[in-house]
C-alpha cells in the first residue's frame, strides 16, 4: 500500500460526479488498486454523518435516504482494504499531539496511521495535513 485516502476524497468517489470525480478517478488509474486504502476512522466520520441525517429528519422518505446513505458506506468500505486504529497509531497520536501538532482529531488519527504504515495521505485538505512533520500529503482532486 501506498496511499490512504482522506474522508473528503472517499466521498467525492462516492458521490460519482463532478470535476473533482473525474480527476481522482484519472490518478486511480495510474496506481495499482492494491495501493491504496482508507482507514476506520474515515468510516467512523462517515458513519456519524449518516447517523446524524437519519436522527435529524422525521419523514420516512428522509429515512430512508439515510439508511440508503449508509448502506453506500458500508458497500464503499466493503470493497477497498481499511486499515486499523491501533496502539502503534494510538501512539503516533500521541507523539503528535504532544509534539504540538494541532489539527482535527479524526484527521490526526488518520495521519498517524499513515505514519506508521509509511503512507501518502490523499486529501483536499492539504493545509492541516501539512502541519504534521514527516507526513506526505497529495491532492488527486485536481
């Protein structure tokens, strides 16, 4: 593995549209599947997301959006190899946070496991990512 994809890019794949769809799509085609992966915590992110749409809403229709949504994820991860939160990264975490690295929790947790497996970050959010030393950070949405 090579590459672990960020929450933001995970959910333009998923949304299949736009320019941003396209570009992704192109650097896609010039890896090998097999290097690349998403992580736990962008399934959690995007399990709480789809938890909150269906807690908000009261019409079935609305409902049942949601639990479409879900399912989407849960399909979405199903297909892609998903790696871990564990006490090597929970350590990296730590060893972040106390050397005074302050971006978003669950964005740190994403890079510390892309620390620990040597992986190139993919996400749109190149700003926060490169407040962490030593990581590698690429935008494929253009």
């Amino acid at each position: 593995m090579k590459y672990l994809f960020d929450t933001d890019h995970i959910s333009i794949l998923q949304a299949r549209t736009g320019a941003e769809f396209t570009s992704i799509v192109g650097h896609l085609k010039k890896v090998v599947q097999s290097d690349v992966c998403v992580s736990v915590v962008s399934f959690h992110e995007q399990v709480i997301g789809c938890h909150s749409f269906i807690n908000r809403n009261r019409k079935q229709d609305e409902i049942i959006r949601g639990y479409s949504m879900l399912d989407q994820v849960l399909r979405s991860y199903s297909a892609i190899s998903v790696l871990p939160y564990e006490r090597f990264a929970a350590s990296e975490f730590d060893r972040l946070r106390a050397g005074g690295v302050r971006i978003g929790t669950m964005d740190l947790r994403i890079a510390a496991i892309a620390m620990v497996h040597k992986l190139t970050v993919v996400s749109h959010n190149i700003g926060d990512f490169s407040n962490v030393p030593g990581l590698q950070v690429e935008d494929w949405t253009h």
